[in-house]
C-alpha cells in the first residue's frame, strides 16, 4: 500500500543520505528501487533491513514509479526527463534544470507556492543557496532585503566520497611523514581553505557563485537582488557554514531577527554570547534544521546585519529538502521536520 | 658593533618567529636577549649557532638595549612601558597600546609617516588587520574606499603552540576512536569552523571583529570607514585568509584592482582563472608576501569588488611586520621585503 519509489544515483554521497531519510522520516514506501551507473550494478544497499540491488539508470523502467529521487549529476539530465515522462515525480538534485522557467526551483519553507498540480519534474536547489534562503527568505518577508554579501565555508563531502577519502588520505599522509598529493580538489584540502568550488564561469566567478547568486534572485523571486557570493571550501567532513552581511530597506535590529527566525520553521537559532552560544558545523552534522546565530549589528553601517549559518548541506542542502518535495505533492502539505 | 636587542615573550609561537626573522633578515644583532614569564627562566633558545638562557622579563633591565620586541600579550604592558623608559625602542606586538593616541600603530607600507624621530613605544597591529590593509591601503591610495565586508578563515598558530597541540590531539583521537576533547577553543577545532576569535566584545562582535574593525580605520585615517568583519576560527596551521568584498567612491574593475595591487610592496596577485590559480593558506605558510587572488566583480554590486587574500599571520601579521617597523625608525627606511 505503499509508494513505488526510485533512488537515481544511488551509491553517491547524498544517494545514501535519501535512504537514511525515508527510513527515519517514516516515507511511506512500499517498493525501493535503486540506480545507478553501469559501473554500481550488482552493489546491494541496505534498506528497511533488506539488500536491494542496483539497477542500471539507463536501463531502468520507470513506468510504475511514483517518486523518483535523483541525485545522479546534471550528465543525467535526459534519464530525469524520461523518468518525468514515463510517469514519476521525479525532484533532481543536479544543477540541469534549475535555471529551466518550466521547472520549479523549490524549497518547501520558502516558495512551496510554486509547486502546480501535475507537475512531474521539480529542481531542487543547490545546497549553499538552501541553507542560505532558509535563513533569509523569512527576513525578506518581514523587511526587503537590499543587499546581501556571502563568504562560504563549506565541507568537504558535498563534493562526493572520493573527495572525504582524500581528506583522510593526507590526514594519514601527514602522519606518516609522506608528501601530501591532491587529485579531487586542485590544492591540498588538509589544514587548508581553498577558495573555489567546482569550475569557473564568466566573469572569474565560479559555478558556484554563480549557482548561489542565480538560483536565490529565482526563488526569492528577486532577479535584481544584489547578492555576492564567495564560496571556499574547508577540511570539514560535513555541514556548510556562511558568514552573512544583510542591508535591508529599513533598519533592522539583531532583536528583530533573532524573533523572526524562531518562527522560522526548519530554523534554529543559537545565539547566546554571555553563555558562549553558537552554532558549528559539528554542531549541524547529521541534524534537519539550519542553526544561526552570532547575530548583531553591522559595525560600519547603521541597520544592517551580520550573522552566521550552519547546516548539514546533504540532508537540507540536498535529500531532505527532495524529501519535503515529495512529502508537500504526495501528501499535500509538507510535514513537521 | 650590533645592536643589543631583546625579545619579550621568546618562548612564544610569535617569540620564536623573531628569532627565526633577525637570522634570516640578516638584521644587526650584536647581542640578543631573550625574556619571558618566570615560569620558562632555564630554557634555552638557539640563535646563530648559540644557545642563549631565557631572563626572567620582570627582572631584566633594559639598559643598554637599542630594540625590544614585545610579544607577551597585554598583560605585560607596564613592563613594555618600562622598557622604553629604560631607553629601548619597544616594539609591542599585544593590543595593549594599539587604541592609544599616544603610541604610533603601524605598517610600515601603509603609514610609516606616523612613525616620529624619538618615540620610544610603537604599537602593532593585530595579525588579522595588517593582512587586509596591505591589500586596502594601495586601493584606498586610488580611490577611496566606501564600504568594507570581511569574513576571516584563521589559523590555529594564531592562538599559541597550545592550540597546535589541541588539534593534533582530536586527529589523533579520531585516528583512535576516542573522544574529542577542547580546552583552549570553545568548540573541537579539528574538521570544524568556529565563528569565534577570542572573547566577546560589545554588541555581539567579538573582540578581534572589534580590533578589525578599530584598528582599520585608525591606520587608514578613516575613523568613519564602514567596515563589518566576521572572524572565523578554521583548521588550518598557519595563514590566515581572508574574504573581501569592498565598494569605493567610484565604480573600479577588477583589471584596475590588479594592477594597482601589482605595484603594491609586500603583495602578490596570483590570479588567473585559465590557469587555476588562486592562493591558499599553505601557499602563503612561512612566506613574506600576502597573496591576493580571486578579483571578480561583485555581481550584484556594479563597480564593486570581491578578492581573496592569504597571508602568513606569525610573519608579516606580527613578527615580520615588527622587524620591518625597527628597521625602518633605526635604519631610516624599509628594506626591500
């Protein structure tokens, strides 16, 4: 009596994090199917105490499908539209159709009024952008947002298994007294901060960047938001942080934020400087909810905000937020985190 | 036919980069003293093939020294006064006298021109403060500066040897299995970001956010710069990078930002997209120079820009600098760097 549903792009880092979910969230699954590359064929992964075996994405049938999550990368784009056309829902965590008018870009807490009937094919959001309009979607609510600066610092499996393998291989090498080498990432990611995340677009902005910049005017349905975005990556296994600096259209006091966003459903903040309370991305790792705190005033301009965000950016940066999408079409109303 | 000089604090992370400085600095030591807290009295240090006893600071006298370069933190201020009472030209690395309207607060690239013939105590900088200032100060020369945010990535020498060890102790409790401890960071440093640089201040900034933002536009002259920093504990051994993005009087591209940084002493612009290159932390470890890389435009801000920059924060963020502050009051001009 439960949902046929399809994991795309299973043996990856956020594929996995999709079957923690639907166990812990309780998803009503009557039939798990796995996918993946050629190469993955004949793994088997756990689920609901069974050993599923991985089917081949570009062999698969999706007909039957109710949801079909995918997190196989943007080379997969047409195995998403035929899974969309063969009858799933299908919620693509890759960057292939964010950008796409007839695609929508959602994040349940902030634009669920997006979301149309029938719809078969819904983008989710790239995983610093996310975190981030978790925490200013229910500002801009309140007050318009004028500006916005970001400085990212974001962990190191949001990249992929190979690239927390290599992390440990130079923790290891540096033990050892060997050379540290680097294949995934450009430089050494060990004891360093490396400022650049995934290629460089137009401009000297990266990818990135430009994914944060672009797809937050989208969903804030702001396309002349002034936003800039600096995207770093850290030795930190999992959760992004960011530092954020906020203009809005009138003044805004740290009180008024810190009000606004304990309303925020998904939001919590932690911020106490007299008992030394603020969040760290070891504090995130593993949870639902973006954690926010050192909140106080910009010091060089009256009004405006700094704060600091953390969350986990492979369960609301990327299989949770699918997983409330699917939860909001299926069962019309997204659930309480 | 040297000079006598002292280091105060010797046996300090920032100590013992002076030792390493004076010897690769050729500088003019015809006796070097070394002084700290009670408690290191007995050690020795090497210096030029010697190995020199450590005084106890409270009871050494500081007749006769020509230099003395004070890195023992605040606390040790009146002894600091006492030693250019004496006759040394003291040279105090801790934040004791930076705010002081008394005490010339210097880099010497960037306002050697408040140094006056016969003072005796010069103040310098926080670490943080002349990393970004070496970058501000040839930009603010061209076109004047409206608007500064920064978020920090800081390296764990910048707190002392203590918080090297802490590090290396949660790796290798997690190589071991055992739990991670902290003592000197509020937080596990390893594999995580702390959004905290020692105490808090008022407002919600921390201190150092404050010395940033203070001693930035003491330095520049600038006492209504808009400058907002966050300061972000990251674990990285040694350089502090920092994420800028900076607005002027008039819109500025990042073609005129390099050029103008390409004639700047003390800064190198490694900055090119096609080529890959960007600096890091480890690229700046045990070097002179601060790094400067990732001009962009600001894409939501015309005529603004963002940057990155890296710099060794023990060399020209405290000790590199102090020399260089020496050399140029008891030789009368900078040497090349």
């Amino acid at each position: 009596m439960g949902l046929h549903v399809a994991v795309a792009g299973a043996t990856g880092a956020v594929g996995r994090e999709f079957l923690a979910l639907l166990e812990q969230r309780a998803f009503p699954v009557g039939r798990l199917r796995l996918m993946a590359s050629a190469r993955s064929v004949g793994q088997r992964l756990s689920f609901g105490g069974e050993a599923i075996a991985v089917e081949e994405l570009a062999r698969a049938s999706f007909a039957g499908v109710d949801v079909a999550f995918f997190s196989a990368g943007s080379a997969q784009k047409e195995e998403a539209r035929r899974a969309a056309r063969e009858g799933a829902l299908v919620i693509d965590n890759s960057s292939a159709f964010r950008m796409d008018p007839d695609v929508p870009l959602v994040i349940p807490e902030v634009n669920a009024h997006t979301l149309r009937p029938g719809q078969r094919l819904i983008a989710n959001p790239n995983c610093t952008t996310i975190l981030l309009l978790m925490v200013l979607a229910p500002l801009e609510r309140r007050v318009r947002l004028r500006r916005v600066v970001v400085s990212t610092y974001q962990a190191v499996s949001g990249t992929g298994a190979s690239a927390l393998a290599e992390l440990d291989a130079q923790i290891e090498a540096e033990r050892a007294g060997r050379p540290l080498t680097a294949q995934v990432y450009p430089k050494v990611i060990h004891a360093n901060a490396i400022p650049f995340v995934s290629g460089f677009g137009p401009d000297g902005l990266t990818q990135e960047e430009w994914k944060v910049v672009k797809e937050s005017r989208r969903i804030l349905e702001r396309p002349d938001l002034a936003l800039s975005a600096t995207c770093v990556r850290v030795p930190v296994r999992r959760a992004h942080s960011e530092s954020v600096n906020l203009e809005f259209d009138r003044p805004v006091t740290p009180g008024e934020v810190r009000a606004w966003l304990a309303e925020a459903p998904g939001v919590r903040v932690w911020d106490d400087p007299a008992r030394m309370a603020f969040p760290t991305p070891r504090d995130a790792d593993g949870g639902d909810d973006v954690l926010v705190g050192r909140i106080r005033p910009d010091p060089g301009r009256p009004g405006a905000i700094d704060l600091w965000l953390t969350g986990d950016q492979l369960r609301k940066g990327a299989a949770l937020n699918a997983v409330q999408i699917a939860e909001h079409v299926l069962v019309g109303a997204r659930r309480p985190a």
